[in-house]
C-alpha cells in the first residue's frame, strides 16, 4: 500500500510560478515511478510529467520547458515546478505511483491549479 497526499495548489495569475508537491509513504516505495497527472474540466487525464525510470523523465509536449519534476529520496516527496503558467493549465492536478513491473498505480486525492487573472 502506497499513499500519497499532494499540497501546493493554488491560485496564481498568468505568468506566475507555482510548486507542488507529493508526500510518499507506504511500503517498497522504491518499486514505484512516479508522476503528475492533471484533469481539467471535461478532458481527460493526462501525464504532465513522470520518472520513467529512476534518473529520466518524460514531459507533455504543453509543458516543456516550463515544468520540472523532481524527487527528494530522503523526505520521500515529489515536486513539480510549474513556471510561467498560463489559463490552459487550470486543472486539478494528481500525483500517482506506477508499480515498475505490474502497472499498478496509486493516486492521490488531487490538489486544484487556478491560472487566472
């Protein structure tokens, strides 16, 4: 069982900068990729940014070269930095763990992202 608590959600104008984070806890953590997801009003889920392994990553093409995901092993937590954000990434936003071999995933409860002016 894995869980997962994200934080940092918010309200920030176009432009602005915002920093999420996942809070990681359970057992063989270390079997697990994590990512971000987010979903906006009528869409689908989708991958914002991900390990696909323990040192690459993977980004959506709307999001390159303005977010970063990173992980801190000691406190167990996972961020990602948004910057110059703009309304198109209004969503809520989920940190999941995918199981390396099974596919099996965890989620978060999700935290909202407001970009608006």
């Amino acid at each position: 069982q894995v869980q997962l608590v994200e934080s940092g959600g918010g309200l920030v104008q176009p432009g602005g900068s915002l920093r999420l984070s996942c809070a990681v806890s359970g057992r063989d953590v270390s079997l697990y990729l994590m990512g971000w997801y987010r979903q906006a009003p009528e869409k689908q889920r989708e991958l914002v940014a991900g390990f696909i392994s323990s040192s690459s990553t993977k980004y959506a093409e709307s999001v390159k070269g303005r977010f970063t995901i990173s992980r801190d092993v000691v406190s167990k937590t996972v961020s990602l930095q948004m910057n110059s954000l703009t309304p198109e990434d209004t969503a809520v936003y989920y940190c999941n763990a995918q199981h390396r071999t099974i596919g099996f995933s965890y989620w978060g409860q999700g935290t909202q992202v407001t970009v608006s002016s």
